[in-house]
C-alpha cells in the first residue's frame, strides 16, 4: 500500500509499504478514506520534534472504514465508519475514565510513564505508524 513515511529530517516519501495486521487482540485495522496534516506534522518535517524513527509513516488524523478487528475488540465491526484521533486512549484507565486521555497508563508501549501515545510520533510515543497511509492499524479502539 502506498504510505507518507518520515526518513529523515526534510526527507518525507510516498513509499510502498506492507499492509498493516492485527498485532494484538485489541486492534483494528482501518482502510483509510481522508487523513489531515496538522501543524505537527511540520515538527517531523522541520526537525523541530527529535526521536523519530526513520520509517514511521506520518498522520494524526483520519477517518475511514474499519476492515477487520480483534477479538477482543467490543463497540465495533468491519463496515463500521470512525474517526480516528491523534491521542490513543485505554477509555477505561483512570486518567481515561477521568477524561485525559492523553495520560492513559495503558497505551503507549513504552510505560505508563512515558507520556502521550499518538499515531505517526516519535520513538517516545510508541512509535505508532500513522494515518496518511491507504489503512492503519489503530490500538485500542474499544
Ligand atoms: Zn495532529
Ligand atoms: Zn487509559
């Protein structure tokens, strides 16, 4: 599939990247219909956010249709139309219950220390690849 993928500072390609795949049970995949570039996104291009790891597709936002989910995801199902977020979130943690979202302790893979987990980051906050992709693969999605 085709994808925006960061290889260096200044250096962002439309590469030809394999399809992403349920890692854990709480995934979904999602073929990707829009996807925004934000005034973060200018960090990775700029060299203004250090930590990213060469071959990180880029994107924080998106909306698609979800293609196929893990079992142990619950509130959705392949067909399903979604929005997706830049911050990923547990939803049942208790900073996500409290709604801060951004302080999840179960999202990012590096800890509950470790700060916001979000889609197309650096190394800190997962990295988890992002949506400026033909689909995506999105943690947690509930
Ligand atoms: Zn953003
Ligand atoms: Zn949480």
């Amino acid at each position: 599939m085709k994808a925006v993928v960061w290889h260096g500072v200044g250096d962002i390609r439309l590469d030809d990247v394999a399809e992403p795949r349920i890692e854990q049970q709480t995934d979904a995949i999602v073929k990707i219909t829009a996807s925004a570039i934000c005034g973060t996104d200018l960090h990775m291009v700029r060299g203004t956010m250090s930590g990213m790891r060469p071959g990180t597709i880029l994107g924080h936002e998106g909306v698609g249709t979800v293609e196929e989910v893990g079992t142990a995801v619950r509130n959705f199902k392949p067909g399903d139309r979604v929005l997706i977020p830049s911050t990923i979130a547990c939803g049942y943690c208790s900073y996500c219950r409290d709604g801060y979202y951004a302080q999840c302790d179960n999202a990012n893979p590096n800890g509950m220390q470790a700060g916001t987990s979000f889609f197309g980051g650096p190394e800190k906050s997962g990295p988890v690849n992002g949506l400026q992709a033909e689909k995506a693969r999105i943690p947690l999605p509930g």
